[in-house]
C-alpha cells in the first residue's frame, strides 16, 4: 500500500516523499488506520519494522497545529531512541508551513534551559526518556494534563531497565480520556498487569513473520573451539570489508578488552557501554553518522534503542545470557529490504541455546575461515548423530549386562567398559556445558 493512499495533510505526504517513503512497511499498513481511529493499541512487531512512523504519522495527523498545549507524549527507554524519534519527528516538522512545537527530553541535557522554555510555551509533542520527562511534569514545568495521546516505544526494553514504574507515573499524571499506544518487539508476561491498568479494550496486533528476523539476513555459525577469539575476530574484518559492523559482547569488560586490542591492532572502532558518560556516548554517535568508524562494539544494553543506518554485518563475540537479545543484534542489519551478514561465534557447551534460537525459524550456516575466504564446513548437527549412536551404544550395554552369560566371549568386557566409561565421558559433558550456562548467568551483573 502506498502512503498517497493514506488520508493524510499535505504536509506529512511532502515530508515522507522527501525521504523516499512510498510504500507502507506491513506494520504501517496495518495499524496505521488503527492509530487514526482512536483506538488503543499494543503493536508488537519485529525489530526494524517500521513502529516510529507507525505511530508519528498518525500523531501529527491529528494534531492541532493552533492549540498551546500539549497533545502527545512518547516516551522511549534510552537517550539514542528518544534522539531518533526526534529526529524523525522534527524531519515531518519542518514540512509544515504552521510552527510545531516538538521537545526532546532526555538525561544528561540542561534541564535548566529546558525549564526557562518551558515557561514561555509548553511543546506541541514531547519526547524523551521516562526519568526526564517525569521530571518536569513533577516539577509542575511541563503540563501534559491535558494531552490526548500517549505512546510507550520498546516497552520490552523500558521493562528491562527498570523504568516501568517511572512510565507508570507518567500515564498517572495524563487524563483518563486518553489514546494510550505500546509498541514492542516482544510483549513479555511482566507488562500483563501494566497494559491492563491503563488500555481500554485495546487492538493487540502481532505482525507475525515466518523468522522472527528480516529473511535478507543471513545468519553464520562459526566454532570458537581451540581458537583464540581476538585473533579470530581480527581475521574475520580482513574477510569482511564491512560497510558497517557492529560487534556485540556480553559485558562492559569484554567490550573494553576487544574495543582495545582492534584498535591496537589498527582498525576504526568506537565502543558503547553503560559506563560510557553521556556526553562522550552522544560524541561517538555523531561519529558513527560520519562514517569515522568501520566497527562499533557494543554490549546490549547500551546498544538498544540505537539506529545506526548502514549496518551491513553483525558480529555475535558471544551468544547473549538472554537469548531475546540475539533477534535486537542480529535486526540491526538487513534493514528495509537489503542484504545482511550475521555472524555468531560459538563454542560446544552453547549447543542448547542455538537450538532454542533454531526453534524460532532462525536458520544457521555453519561456516569456517580457510585459506583467506569463509567457506562452509560441516554442520555442528553431526555432535548430534554421534550423541544418538552413543544412546544406542548405552542401551546395548544394559542389555549386554542383563544378559551377560558365563561363558563370555572374547573382547566382552572390553566392550562393556567401553560404552561404561563412554556413558561417563557423556554425563561429564553434560555437567560442563550446564557449569558453563551458570558462569555465564552469574556475569549478568557485569552488564
């Protein structure tokens, strides 16, 4: 469906065709006329789907260009996806021959300068981080009273980092006849109880895809066994030639170790992690921006709620401890419609976490670099085979026992000892790789 067929100001058609926006993603298309009803909505969709205009479109379609107050709020879980709503907003702005007022109210900003403003004109939309604009409104600076729509972006995300209940006090403060709209990736069980105090008989429409990621993207499986991972990931952007990569890792000190022996070793590499100062962070997005860098390591955290445009390769240092932040990794590239790499590096004991992520439709390519060039190898499935005849092998050996005669035939004791010790080396496999699951959840508090 094309945007000239939506209803919409003249303006807004201008301002879309200026960036080349013609036809409707499938999120748009469907929930669009359901913004514009006035109906609250739970839009769940997958990452890079097209949610910000979903809702923004429909925002300044209804505004009211010559009213003083304020008519939308949207909250967003970090400072970076705050900034991108903005930006997106103030792009459909400008269009508009009637000033529209638009604030972006995020942490780490003169919040001084924000309340001398405030005084003068409250801003037609607001948009910002839930501490922030929570902030004003206690203050009594910013008056969102009488504002008819609410929109949570990446609730998953806002549930993740502990600022639910500062949205909670948000919506509080808004009037009861409210167009209330959450947009998600996932819609975990934790924000039941949320969504039924505050959403009227809302439309829950989940976009289901065949893969829970883009199908442009291709997905690489490449073992980490007996190899060193630095050296190995040093090797991969030589093979690369990346437009973009981001390399994500599953802590601040392994964020700081890789950030530190790439560039040692003379590439272009920004890092993003929670300990990384406001200031400094948004310094290294406009970096980014300007293609100052070919590699971003990132831990997830720190790293959702960031759209960088031409992300072509994504590199997985690690499977994620929550394996819902492999779909936001690996949705940062192959965007709008073009191709993409992922890469996950693997080792043994991460078996069962690729088998729950190959549950969701997520199709790997076992691959291995070989005399300068990725090539295939042999699929990790193969361990599998081998587990299936070694079961077959412990139940010859219970029944070998059971029958066992007294007169043995040579070389059976050799066979039973064979599938016994075979059977512990199995068992002690086993163990390893749940010892590993555990040491990886106990590193959570690294994040």
């Amino acid at each position: 469906m094309k945007f000239t067929e939506f209803t919409l100001k003249e303006f807004i058609q201008k301002a879309l065709a200026d960036i080349n926006f013609v036809r409707a993603t499938e999120v748009q298309e469907k929930l669009i006329p359901i913004v514009l009803s006035g109906r609250d909505l739970v839009g769940e969709s997958k990452t890079g789907s097209g949610k910000t205009h979903t809702f923004l479109i429909p925002i300044f379609q209804k505004l009211n260009e010559s009213s003083d107050q304020v008519q939308a709020v949207i909250t967003a879980p970090s400072r970076e996806l705050a900034t991108q709503i903005y930006q997106a907003a103030r792009q459909i702005a400008e269009h508009s021959e009637v000033e529209i007022r638009l604030a972006n109210y995020v942490g780490g900003t003169d919040k001084a300068r924000q309340i001398d403003k405030l005084q003068s004109k409250q801003p037609h939309i607001v948009i910002g981080t839930p501490g922030r604009i929570y902030d004003l409104v206690k203050s009594g600076d910013l008056a969102i009273h009488k504002a008819g729509i609410f929109v949570i972006d990446e609730a998953d995300m806002t549930l993740d980092m502990g600022f639910l209940e500062t949205v909670d006090r948000i919506a509080s403060s808004l009037p009861k006849n409210l167009q209330f709209m959450v947009f998600s990736a996932t819609i975990p069980q934790k924000l039941q109880p949320f969504l039924k105090k505050y959403l009227t008989n809302p439309i829950i429409e989940q976009i289901k895809t065949q893969t829970v990621i883009s199908d442009t993207i291709e997905n690489w499986l490449i073992s980490t066994k007996g190899r060193d991972k630095n050296a190995q990931i040093l090797e991969m952007t030589k093979l690369m030639q990346p437009y973009l990569a981001m390399i994500f890792v599953n802590t601040k000190t392994r964020a700081d170790e890789l950030h530190s022996y790439l560039t040692a070793n003379g590439l272009r590499v920004a890092k993003i992690h929670g300990d990384i100062p406001p200031r400094e962070r948004k310094r290294i997005m406009n970096q980014v921006k300007n293609l100052d860098f070919e590699y971003i390591v990132a831990t997830d955290l720190a790293a959702r709620g960031i759209d960088i445009e031409g992300v072509s390769h994504v590199i997985n240092d690690a499977i994620p401890q929550d394996l819902s932040f492999f779909v936001h990794r690996v949705g940062r590239t192959g965007r709008n419609g073009l191709g993409g790499t992922a890469i996950t590096l693997y080792q043994p004991s991460d078996d069962a976490d690729i088998r729950e992520l190959e549950k969701l439709n997520i199709k790997f390519l076992p691959k291995e670099m070989k005399n300068g060039e990725f090539k295939d190898t042999y699929d990790r499935d193969r361990r599998v085979n081998r587990e299936k005849s070694h079961e077959k092998l412990d139940l010859e050996m219970i029944g070998l026992v059971k029958k066992k005669k007294k007169k043995i035939k040579p070389g059976y004791k050799k066979k039973i000892k064979w599938a016994v010790d075979e059977k512990r080396r199995m068992t002690k496999r086993v163990e390893n790789r749940a010892k590993g699951r555990a040491e990886r959840k106990a590193k959570r508090q690294d994040f």
